[in-house]
C-alpha cells in the first residue's frame, strides 16, 4: 500500500493526543516514512502496525489520493507480535 497524503480531522487528532498521548508529527512518519505492516479491518478500513519510538496501530480509511485517519493508540500486545511476525 502506498500512502501520499494522511488527513486528520481536528477533533480526532485532538482525542489521540488526549487519550493516547499521539500526535499527528508521529502519525505521519509511522505511515509515510517508516515501514508500516498494513492490514484490512472491518468496514472497509485499513490497519497499520508501526514502529515509532513505540510501536503504533493506526486505523484508516483510504480515499482518492489520501488517507483519512479514524483513530491511533500504542499496540497492544498482540499487535506487537504480528508486526514482528509480518517483518
């Protein structure tokens, strides 16, 4: 999957920051500069497993030319080893 542009809405960037302690500057370079695990999730959108300073997961939907995302939090355990596994 190839990623050039990721759009974040200001109340979901303002709840991952929040909620996750995430922002936006670690989002983007999970997806675009960084080599993310990319999986389907449910209702048509995308995961992606990221390694930052911390492991990432990130949920999204893919539009024309860019990247919507819905939510991002540190993995989970579980998500942690499939992004190992899927290296």
């Amino acid at each position: 999957m190839f990623i050039k542009k990721v759009l974040i809405e200001l109340t979901i960037l303002e709840k991952i920051f929040k909620k996750h302690n995430v922002k936006m500057e670690e989002v983007e370079w999970a997806l675009l500069r960084n080599e993310p695990r990319f999986f389907r999730a449910k209702e048509g959108r995308h995961m992606a497993l990221a390694k930052t300073n911390r492991y990432l997961t990130i949920i999204f939907t893919c539009e024309k030319n860019s990247t919507k995302i819905i939510t991002a939090y540190p993995s989970s355990g579980w998500q942690i080893n499939l992004y190992k596994v899927k290296k």
